[in-house]
C-alpha cells in the first residue's frame, strides 16, 4: 500500500511517514501543495493525507484538483477546528477529517479504515488479488507462485516473505525487521534464518541467484525487493 503525504511540518511528515511504515505501508512525502498536487496526479496512491494549511496551493485547492481527475481516498488534517472548515473540506470531497494534535496510532487506524473501506466499495481487492511483476506472479487467494507461468513450490515462510517484500517495493527491510514482520510471535529462532529463507526463496523465482532480478542484498542494510 502505497501512501502520500502532503504536510509542510518536515518532522510531522516524518512521524507519520515512520508510524505507518511500520504498518507496512510505503510513504511519500511532499512539503508543499504544488508539489503535493504533482505526485498526487502523476503516481498511484492508495490514499493521501492532506494538510489544510501548505505553501504554494492550499489543502483545499489540491482536493479540489485531486477530485477532479481522481478517486481516491483523502484524508484532510488541519490545526484549525473550526466546523466551517470540516464543512468545505467534505464538500470538496474529502474522505475524512482530523485536527492537530493527534496520536500517530490514531492516523494510522483512520489510514486502515478508509483504506479498507474504498476497498469494499470499489472491489479493488478482488480486482487485485493476483500480484505481478514482470514474469512472477503472486496469487494472494490461493497462496501460489507462478514464474514465467510455472508454478513454484513455496514453503509458507518462503511464501510470507516473498509477499511480504513484493507488496512493499523499493524499500530496505533489516533481517531483525524481516524476522519480526514474518516469524512475529512464533519467534524462537534466530535472524540468520532471514538469509536462508531469502536464499530459498531466491533459488525458485529467479533466473541467476547471484544477480537477482527481484530481491536484491543492500549491503550492511538488509534485502529490498526491487521493482
């Protein structure tokens, strides 16, 4: 899932950048509404969060050129608590609303509902059940992996992992991250068995181990699944 945030405040941008990639979601950060407006139009988000108050456009001008080419959810934040506010904001089409300050765990529970929600309503997630990039292809529904149309025989960590990776492209994940994310609570072993299990995984899904078309080894970081 893929998340834009639109605030000029770099350390509230940041705050909530790292609370909802802890969540698993992948975040992009814009300090102003003409920039915010040009991601938002050019990329595609799974729901962006929007402050009212931003330099160059404001909150309200950027819904506006949002909604007129897409939809998608919105979530306006604002200082302000002023109900006019609240008012024009749902009138140009926002999706919700939330006043400063708030709690990080509050953002990202609205983040999940609205989400979740869009989802029901549009059936996106039936529509994107199979997961594809390039030759490999994830069916989410029947847990299956499919390489160049050929079936790949996945253990279901392997299976976690991989999924895991290829629904947040283009991030670096530890092998403590890693670890936590796939083994969580059943944890009684130790990160190494990160390496083998990306080594594994590695062995049924590319064409040449030692230079991985997918998952890629960012030394002294962790692995990143690349797209």
């Amino acid at each position: 899932m893929r998340i834009l945030i639109v605030e000029d405040d770099l350390s509230i941008a940041e705050l909530e950048r790292d609370y909802l990639a802890i969540n698993g979601f992948e975040c992009d950060i814009a300090t102003d509404g003409v920039e915010g407006l040009k991601l938002a139009l050019n990329n595609e988000y799974d729901l962006v969060i929007l402050d009212i108050m931003l330099p160059g456009l404001d909150g309200f001008a950027v819904l506006s050129r949002i909604r007129e080419e897409k939809d998608i959810p919105v979530l306006l934040i604002s200082a302000k608590r002023e109900e006019i506010d609240k008012i024009r904001g749902f009138g140009l089409g926002a999706d919700d609303y939330i006043t400063k300050p708030f709690s990080p765990s509050e953002l990202v529970a609205r983040v999940k509902m609205r989400i979740e929600r869009y989802d029901r309503l549009t059936g996106r997630k039936e529509k994107s059940s199979v997961l594809k990039i390039g030759e490999l292809e994830i069916d989410r529904d029947a847990h299956k992996v499919f390489v160049s149309g050929v079936e790949k025989q996945l253990t279901a960590k392997e299976y976690d992992l991989l999924l895991f990776l290829a629904e947040n492209p283009n991030r670096v994940f530890s092998r403590e991250v890693l670890f936590d994310r796939i083994w969580g609570l059943e944890a009684l072993g130790e990160v190494a068995t990160v390496t083998v299990h990306i080594q594994r995984v590695r062995e049924k899904i590319e064409k040449d181990t030692q230079n991985p078309q997918y998952i890629e080894t960012v030394w002294g970081a962790g692995y990143r699944f690349r797209m």
